[in-house]
C-alpha cells in the first residue's frame, strides 16, 4: 500500500479510527513522539499543531500499536486496516 499524504487519507483514518473503541483528539502537547496514546482508557491524542505529514504518520503508527476488533468494522475500513498492517512503515 502506498501512503498518501493528503487530507483525504488523513480523513480515511480519522474514519477507521471512528469505528474502533478507541477516541481520537487532537490537543497541544509535547508528545516526544507527536503523540500520546492512553490504552487503559482507550484514547489516543495526537499533537494538533503536527504537519498533515506528522499526523498520518501518527495515526498509522497508532492503528499499528492497538488491538482492533475487525467486526465492528464496515467493509471499506477492514480492508484499509488489513493494507496498514500488511505495509511496512519506514518514515
């Protein structure tokens, strides 16, 4: 799968994101690594001042780091989850 940095894509997993437990904000922080992620609470935060770049890059890592039921999610969404985690990251 090839990433695309646009706002499109960005949307895409705000979407996936949508659909699994977890609740996605946006806040100012000094993240260490552009983002926080509270597993315990299922939250993660994600440095609203990133580049568009930073936050796909965030969200990619995120999605890769948690455990998400593929059952709640709609078709267009499983099979963009199964592509993330079949792509190597290399940022």
């Amino acid at each position: 799968m090839e990433i695309k940095y646009s706002k499109h894509f960005l949307n895409k997993l705000e979407d996936l994101f949508s659909e699994t437990e977890y609740v996605l904000r946006y806040e100012k922080g000094k993240f260490q690594s552009g983002y926080c992620l509270l597993k315990d609470t299922k939250i993660a935060i994600v440095n609203k001042y990133y580049s568009l770049d930073g936050k796909i890059n965030s969200l990619l890592e995120i999605i890769k780091q948690i455990d998400i039921d593929t059952k709640s999610l709609s078709d267009k969404n499983k099979k963009l989850y199964q592509e993330i985690n079949q792509t190597q990251l290399s940022f």
